[in-house]
C-alpha cells in the first residue's frame, strides 16, 4: 500500500485513521490497536495482525506436514508419564 494521507492531531490528541487505512488493516469499529514508535515513526496495527505476523515466521521453521500442537501435545504427555 502506498497510499500516504496528511491529517491533523486535534486538540485532544486524536488522529482520524482513514478509512481506506483502517479497511487495509482491518481495523473495525470498537477494535484496540496497538501503537509502537519505531525508528522515529508511529506504527499502528491490532493484536490479530501481530499474532498472524508471529504464525508466518514460525512457520519457516516447521517442515509442511508438522504440527506443532501435535508435538506439543506428544512432549507434554511423555513429561507426564515421567512424573
């Protein structure tokens, strides 16, 4: 996306986010976003996003066919047989 809009801080502080912006990330109404000021610019996005970004480097780790709940699941109840 290289769409760039200019916007004022009203008085309280508040910036409008776009609402082509908003429909890109996928910010709805009511959502919490997170704010991050990164070399020396505000970043904003939601949580999900975050948690999708998280799922797309860890899955350049894992072999296709791997899952790692079941690994998980497998460890956990090789731990529990030891106890």
């Amino acid at each position: 996306m290289a769409e760039e809009v200019r916007t004022r801080v009203n008085e309280n502080g508040r910036v409008v986010i776009p609402s082509s912006f908003r429909k890109a990330l996928g910010i709805e109404v009511g959502d919490e976003v997170v704010l991050r000021i990164e070399d020396d610019e505000l970043r904003i996005t939601t949580q999900q996003r975050r948690i999708q970004r998280a799922q797309r480097r860890a899955r350049q780790y894992v072999k296709p066919g791997n899952s790692l709940v079941d690994e998980l699941l497998a460890e956990r109840r090789e731990a529990a047989k030891r106890e």
